[in-house]
C-alpha cells in the first residue's frame, strides 16, 4: 500500500491528464489511480508507445495505432465500459507526433465517455479541460499532486501495487 494517497480519483467519467518529464512514474501512477476508481479494479490500458519491455510478465495490453488515435481511444472507452474498467491513454505523445496537436487536442477536450474514468499521460500539461495530475520523481520517490490527488511512494512500492491490476483485454485491438 502507498505510504501516501489522499483524496483519489472519482468514479465513473472523470478525466485526468498525468503529465510529467520522463521516467517520473506517469504510467505506474496512471495505472495506479485507475485500478482504483474502476469498479471491477480492472483498467482497459492503451499502450501508444508500445513498451512491451514495461510489462512483459504482468500485464496484457492493447498496442494501437496512433494514426488512428480517434477510432483507437473510442473503441478503448467501450471496451472499458463493458468491463467496468477504467482506461489508461499511454501516452498522447505519439499520437499528437503522428497527426498533429491541432487533431488530439480538440478530440480529447471533447471525449467523455460515460461512466468510464479515463487517465490520459502526457510529457506536457496540454489544455484539454482534464484534471491535472503532475508526477515528479526524485531518486526513487515518486510524488503525484494534483486535483484531488495526493500520492508519494517510492518507485519500486508502486511498480509491485500495481502489478496486481487485472488487466480487461489483452491482445491488439482489431479494426
């Protein structure tokens, strides 16, 4: 369990944008604060950057297409829906490398999906009109602040609380 956690994520259609430099613990934090606020404990996890090394013995994930990043995170949300699972968006980054931040920005400010809690990483705070959630790390403390959220734990700590996050789907999502 974490040394800190405060306050936590809503459930049911709050949107979080973590944002933070990078190997500061957005995904672990990410997947952290979804597992939580899913009824089931379940997170339907969109991996954009296909890091399949970050979870090759504990997690499943889906590996998009950032070129369809629209059709990819709609059909995510639905899946998530079904399950009862919060969605994780690892990460906009190359999906906005791919189509532009003219294309993402506008689409994610108005994605809400009902009743699923979406957790969306990102290097950069990118106005999107989510709950901002930055992730800072310092030696192996990783500290997440930001509206409602309160959590500070070392790096590994976090890395084993969620490895225990059962996963909805596994496999790639097909078109």
């Amino acid at each position: 369990m974490p040394e800190r956690l405060e306050g936590g994520p809503g459930g049911g259609g709050s949107r979080y944008l973590i944002y933070g430099p990078p190997k500061s613990g957005k995904t672990l934090a990410s997947l952290f604060l979804a597992s939580r606020s899913s009824p089931s404990g379940k997170v339907v996890y969109l991996d954009f950057e296909l890091r399949r090394q970050l979870f090759t013995m504990r997690f499943l994930r889906l590996e998009p297409d950032p070129f369809r990043f629209k059709e990819e995170v709609v059909r995510g949300a639905k899946i998530a829906r079904v399950l009862e699972a919060s969605l994780v968006i690892d990460s906009v980054v190359p999906a906005v490398e791919a189509l532009g931040s003219e294309k993402v920005i506008p689409f994610l400010r108005d994605f809400e999906p009902s009743g699923v809690d979406v957790y969306c990483t990102s290097l950069w705070y990118l106005p999107i009109g989510y709950k901002a959630v930055k992730v800072v790390r310092s030696g192996e403390r990783v500290m997440a602040v930001g509206y409602g959220v309160f959590l500070e734990m070392d790096i590994s700590e976090l890395a084993a609380s969620v490895g225990g996050v059962r996963l909805g789907v596994a496999g790639r999502l097909q078109a």
